[in-house]
C-alpha cells in the first residue's frame, strides 16, 4: 500500500482551467505552494483532450514528485502514466483497478457521509477513503451533508489515510483535520483564487501545527 502524505489534495475543474495551458499553469502554481496529490477531474466526452492533459499533468507532477490520480476512469490511468485512480461508488470496482493498475497505484474511493462504505474499502486494501460533503459545496451542491463526528469514528476504525471533501476554505479545514482527516481536498478553494500558490501554502500551513 502506497503513504501518501498529510495535506492538500488539488481536484482540478475543467471549468476552471479550459485549456491545457491554464491546466498546467494553476497545477504547476498549487504544486510550488506545497499541493501533496493532484486529482485530474474531467467529466468531458473528449478523450482525447483528456489523455493529452493526463500525459502533460503527469510528467508535471513527476517533476515535483506528487501523485496525479485520475478520477473515474481507470483506463486513463492506465494510459496516460498516472500514479493511481479515484473512484466514486458507480465507477468500477477497486479490485478491477488493482488488477489493472498494479500494486503499488493509488487508489481512492468515495464513501460520501458512511463509514460503512470506508470500512469495506480499507478491507478491501484502498489507499484512502474521501468523506464528505462537510460545508456546502460548490461542486456538488446537492452532497448529502456529512458530520465531523464520521471523521473521528472513522479515526478510531480506519487503518488507511482519509480524505475530507466538500465546501473547504482555509477557514473551515482546521475542523476537519482536527477530527482526524490526512488530506483536505479542495476545488474552488484552490484553483479560483487569485494566487494559488500562496492558498496552497496557507492549507498547508494548517497541517504543520
């Protein structure tokens, strides 16, 4: 099983970043402030738009030793040299993804607001589990709310490292780690702002107290 390491988690939004270029750029910006996973999130029928943009995050991540996962689709993974996949509760199974991608691919699952969907990942030998949504959301705004009492259940159940999503700021993620999440992983928060370099370096700053 892969360690990953405590901090931020980067979710890129095709809205956010249209083309390659400002992919790249806002990727490379969250990686110089710290960014410890980079998720790749493109929902498009493209593909190859998004093998093109898997390939280049890859190499770019590389150069900054930082794992890229895929979300939803192991194939991509599989094709574009990424380090692992992240998959919600409809997309494949983890034992496909395994047997696909190898032993040592990272591989996430969604658990939304259930501990027992977390349990039976970590048995299954996931990497990480993704709780959430904690705050509204502006990527998934009709999330069912998830209580931070899960992460601390979850703390206490759990031999994988979890991940807390949904609605985060730099305001609000110091609860979500003191409950007892490893990464935060943010969208908006992070890629909408001004200067991504300097918000991924104040999330990151949240882990070193």
């Amino acid at each position: 099983m892969t360690t990953l390491s405590q901090g931020l988690y980067g979710i890129t939004d095709s809205t956010l970043m249209p083309d390659d270029q400002s992919l790249l750029q806002y990727v490379e910006k969250a990686l110089q402030g710290g960014t410890r996973l980079i998720q790749y999130r493109d929902k498009s029928d493209d593909a190859g738009k998004r093998l093109r943009q898997a390939k280049a995050l890859a190499a770019l991540c590389r150069q900054y030793q930082v794992p890229l996962l895929i979300n939803d689709d192991i194939q991509l993974a599989l094709t574009s040299g990424a380090d692992g996949v992240h998959l919600g509760q409809e997309d494949g199974s983890l034992a496909d993804a395994r047997a696909t991608l190898g032993p040592e691919a990272i591989i996430g699952i969604t658990c939304h607001d259930r501990l027992d969907l977390a349990l039976a990942a970590d048995r299954a030998g996931a990497d990480y589990v993704a709780f959430g949504a904690f705050f509204p959301s502006k990527t998934k705004p009709g999330a069912t709310p998830a209580p931070l009492s899960l992460l601390q259940e979850a703390r206490q159940q759990l031999n994988c490292p979890i991940v807390a999503i949904g609605g985060l700021s730099v305001d609000n993620a110091s609860q979500v780690i003191s409950a007892g999440a490893d990464l935060v992983a943010v969208v908006h928060a992070l890629f909408a702002q001004d200067d991504i370099q300097a918000r991924a370096q104040a999330f990151s700053g949240l882990f070193a107290h």
